[in-house]
C-alpha cells in the first residue's frame, strides 16, 4: 500500500516578523491518506459534497478553501444561508470524522527561535518540514508501508525553495533518523507539488484542517482548552481518532510538535 503526505502550511516563515503576534507562529500540517483510498472514497466523498452544496461540475470544479467558505465568497455564496451553512456544516464534520486518515502538525514559536539561537538559527520552514517528514517516514516504518509527499504550489522561487528543503531532508536525514531511513520509505527524492486548482482532494483536506489543527497545538502547548467555534470542534475530531500517537495514546510530540 502506498501513502502520501499532502502538505498545508499556516504563518510564514519570515524571522523578521516574528515579534508581531500576528505573525510569530508557522505551521505545517501533513494528512496522510493511501492513494488507493484517496481515488475511491475521498475524491467522491469531496466531489459530492461540493456537487451538493455549491453545484461543483467535473468541467469546473469547485475548489475547497478554508478562508473563503468562512467569509462566505464566491462559489460559496449559499452558505449565506444559515440552514445551508448549518447543514454544510454537519456534513463536512462527518467526512471529517468518518474518513480514515492520519494527522501531524508541527508549529514553530519563531520568536523563541530567533532568541535561543543567536548566532546559528535553522530556517523556520525547513526546521518545520524536516520534524513533520521525519514522522510520517516513522509511521510509514511503523506500519511497513512506502510513500511519498506532496504540498500546494505557491509558484515559482517559493515552490524551488519548497523542492530544495525537502530534498536537503532527504539526502542528509535529521537529528532522529539516518538518511538511508528516508531513502527506504519514500519512494521519491522529489516533493510533488500542485497547485489546489488540480481539484487535488489531499491538499483541500489539508487546507480545511491546518489551521483549525494549528490552533488545537497552540492551546494545548498554553495548558488551554480548544477553541470554542466550528475549528474546535474539527479539532476535538483530529484529538479524538486522528493524530498520531505513542504506544501509549500520547499526542504531544507525535501527532502535534511544538518546536524548537
């Protein structure tokens, strides 16, 4: 069986930004699907729901974002209505819930990482895509499976920058794992990368939880409960059934990695 990672990330890495609270968090997060799942329960189950509630055409499919289904934009103009939305709502919580996958999301305190490391400072996203690589080629050795990674395109010298990292992780390793153990799970030295306009149901699954995910780590790493809102409840579902874990159930340092 072969898995792939299907990237979304939350912040920026930029360092100079960091003392602004608005921007002192990057996160990334990886949903790990097998592809054969992927083709004949996950893209149906998206592409319905979109048919449904927003009339997605395979001509012009409609593509699943985040911040535009909250504020409501076009092509999501029906969920204006509030028994639309609420049902909406329940239908996408329990595609959530019932489908079968598994979540890493690893957030990076950037202003504690320009203060502690003065002089050597490991850039933010590579620190990030490293830990979050790491641990699905530790869950692939796990359960004895191969597989590969793919992110959204942001075009361009960021999608090299992207390329670059992920093939430093590659042929050098980590801290915590040799880089023959990548070389014998991953069964690319390239990251994939596609843009969402791909209608790619991986990477819109991705973006509807990265951000809700980030803010579960955000509050456990606080000693805080979830968010009280629609992200909190998508992220009591991630806790629930959907992060990986220790032997023991442990999410933190598993499934959610604060770092540094």
């Amino acid at each position: 069986m072969k898995y792939r990672l299907y990237i979304d990330e939350v912040g920026n890495s930029d360092l100079g930004a960091s003392s602004n609270p608005n921007h002192r968090y990057l996160s990334l997060t990886g949903i790990v699907l097998e592809l054969g799942y992927v083709q004949e329960v996950v893209f149906p189950a998206v592409e319905s729901l979109k048919s449904k509630y927003f009339n997605s055409h395979p001509d012009d499919p409609v593509i699943l974002h985040r911040k535009e289904i909250i504020n409501k934009r076009i092509p999501f103009e029906s969920l204006r209505d509030p028994i639309v939305e609420q049902s909406f709502n329940q239908e996408l919580l329990e595609l959530i819930r019932n489908m079968e996958y598994t979540v890493f999301t690893t957030v990076i305190d950037k202003l504690e990482h320009q203060q502690r490391y003065q002089i050597w400072r490991f850039d933010p996203y590579h620190y990030c895509l490293t830990v979050l690589v790491e641990r699905f080629v530790m869950w692939l050795r796990a359960n004895s499976a191969m597989g590969d990674v793919m992110a959204e395109s942001r075009g361009g010298k960021p999608d090299l920058r992207l390329k670059e990292s992920f093939l430093r992780v590659y042929e050098k390793g980590s801290d915590f794992l040799e880089a023959a153990a990548f070389s014998n799970y991953l069964t690319s030295r390239q990251l994939k990368v596609k843009p969402k306009s791909n209608n790619i149901a991986g990477l819109q699954l991705a973006d509807i939880l990265a951000y809700p995910s980030y803010r579960a780590t955000l509050a456990r790493h606080n000693n805080e409960k979830l968010p009280d809102n629609f992200g909190g409840l998508i992220a009591e579902i991630l806790e629930e059934s959907k992060y990986s874990r220790s032997p023991r159930g442990q999410i933190q340092g598993w499934g959610q990695k604060w770092l540094p």
